[in-house]
C-alpha cells in the first residue's frame, strides 16, 4: 500500500468497519445499559494467552496500527504518528470492546484490549521501514508474474489458501441463537492444568489454549447454556446429527421404560443408526414395534432407532451407564473406523 492519504484513508475506514463487524457479529439484539461498566479494564489480566487470542486480536489489529501510523504522518514526524496511533487504536478497541457488556452472552476482556493496543503499536513501528516493504512488495510481484501465470483461478486458490491457514488459528464463539450446536470450552485459574503423565490426552484436550469439556451445548440470546450431548455420544447418520440425549428422553417418556441409553450402530447405508438399549420397569411389559412407533410419534424419522434390545443397563457403582459396554456390543467404533 502506497502513503497516498486518499488510500489510506479509505483503507482506514474499511478495515474499521471490518473490525467493528467482527466484533458485533452475531448481533442478537441489546441488554440495558445498567450491564454496561468500565470496570473490566482495571481487573486482573487472565494467565493464558491462547493462539486465538493472538490470531483473532493482535494480528487483527496490526494493519491498523500500520495505516493509522502512515495517515499521522510517518516518515517525517516518526515518534508523534506511533503515538498517536497507538492512543486511537486503544480508545477504539476499549470502545469495541465495551460495547460486548451490552451485547447477549459477550463479556469485555481487558486481554483484548490489550493484545489490540499490542498490535496497533508493532504495526505503527513496522511503519518505519515502509519503503523497504514497499520495494519487496514490487519484487514479489515480478517474481509472481515471472513464475505465475496470472488467471484468475490462480488468484482464487491464493485467497482460500490464505483463509484456509486463519481459519487454524480461530476458535470461534457459536451464535447465540439457540439453534446452534457447539462446544464447551473452558479457561481460567480454577481449570485443571491436565492430566498426570498423559501428555498426549493433555494436549488434545487443551488444544487452542481452552479446556474441552467434550459437551455439546446451544447458547440462548439471554446468554444461558443448555446442554444438549456429549460430543463423542452424538450419532452421525447419513450426515445428519442425532443427538443420544434427546433419543433417550423420548424413549425415557413411555409408560414401560425405566432406563434407556442410545449408542450408535454401523450401518451399510448410513455408516451409524441409533440403537436403543431398554431396561423396562417391573412388571411391565412391551415390543420392539411397539417402542419403534413410539418414537415415530415423537421423533424426526431419522432419530427413530432402528434396533432396540431389552437388557439390564450395565451400571457403575454410582449408578452411571456404561455406554461403552453397550458400544462394545454393538461394535459401534467401527461404523467410524
């Protein structure tokens, strides 16, 4: 990008605007503004750093810092333009970041702000050899079209490379529409710090910088949480998800059923179907069919289990099911195998 005060203008309130969508999106609507307090920019700062905070904040904002050094004057009054960069970009990101106090399930962090101001400030200093990326910015581009050919398919593949390589660096929240299914991560000093000699589970489970609860949840504009299954007992079926929890609910509802648990089963067609595992209440007494149509009532047809057996539910002392005796009768890890 040229020095050119029109064009760097006009990059400036674009990539703003860009930051500010970012920032707001999903809009789900507003809380009172009793919620809103700028207190958080004086609390404790979090232990973690994670890559997303990184990726998704202070390389976000470096461009930023970059332009906004270049509209205030560099080369020529070098000092004053990174610090005035540095002083806008704060007051634009604490005002963003304000902002999330007032918004369904958000919360303001001053972290943020912080890796914002961060970055406006290393991309304000990367300022100070803009002819020198100006100059290797002409040469990439001959080197391009010496050993490129210029089509425009080759320009697309370029760009989904780019995305593709963000998109490993984000983690980002589900829309708070209570439709959308995500999972719960955690963060924070009351998190474990992982598992005894298992480094390998540790890093799965902390990867991106956050706890994976492994449980799948729907998050309501009001932003409460309700769980939904866990991520490992939910039924792929021909592409769709099946949810084991709400299968179980279902079968939980007919006057005979004390217990029910729902894993999944291979299937030729579909790769995995729900099987239903049945522990009927003393002395009663029903059929196959009979727990099939029930479903079909209540169920969406591909939920419906195609198999139910009666059995006595293997239990822990406590109580607890044990899927993976069930999944180990019906063999369900190589319908994912």
């Amino acid at each position: 990008m040229s020095s050119n005060p029109r064009s760097t203008l006009l990059f400036l309130v674009f990539y703003a605007s860009l930051i500010a969508f970012g920032s707001l999106h999903p809009f789900t609507g507003l809380k009172g503004l009793e919620h809103w307090s700028g207190e958080f920019i004086t609390a404790p700062l979090p232990r973690f750093v994670t890559r997303n905070d990184i990726s998704t904040n202070l390389l976000a904002y470096l461009p930023l810092g970059y332009v906004l050094a270049l509209r205030f004057g560099l080369p020529r009054r070098r000092l004053r333009a990174i610090f005035l960069a540095t002083l806008v970009g704060f007051f634009y990101s604490a005002s963003m970041e304000s902002v999330q106090q007032i918004l369904p399930g958000r919360i303001a962090s001053n972290l943020d702000v912080f890796l914002n101001t961060l970055g406006i400030v290393v991309g304000a200093l990367l300022t100070l050899h803009h002819q020198r990326w100006l100059r290797a910015g002409r040469a990439m581009r001959r080197w391009r079209r010496r050993w490129f050919r210029a089509e425009p398919a080759a320009s697309l593949g370029l760009a989904l490379l780019l995305l593709w390589v963000l998109a490993q660096f984000t983690l980002q929240p589900v829309p708070a529409d209570g439709e959308t299914m995500g999972e719960i991560f955690f963060r924070g000093n009351v998190v474990m710090k992982g598992y005894l000699k298992n480094p390998a589970a540790t890093e799965e489970a902390f990867a991106g910088g956050w706890f994976h609860t492994g449980d799948l949840a729907v998050m309501y504009p009001d932003g409460y949480v309700k769980i939904k299954d866990r991520s490992k007992d939910i039924i792929i079926s021909g592409g769709e998800n099946i949810s084991s929890i709400e299968v179980e609910d279902t079968l939980c509802r007919h006057p005979a059923v004390m217990l029910a648990a729902v894993v999944a089963q291979p299937d030729d067609k579909w790769g995995e179907v729900p099987c239903a595992f049945v522990e009927l209440k003393p002395g009663a007494v029903t059929s196959e069919a009979e727990i099939i149509e029930f479903c079909r009532l209540h169920l969406a047809r591909f939920k419906v289990p195609k198999r139910v057996v009666f059995v006595g539910l293997p239990k822990t002392s406590t109580g607890k099911i044990q899927k993976f005796v069930l999944r180990n009768q019906v063999k369900s890890t190589s319908a994912i195998e």
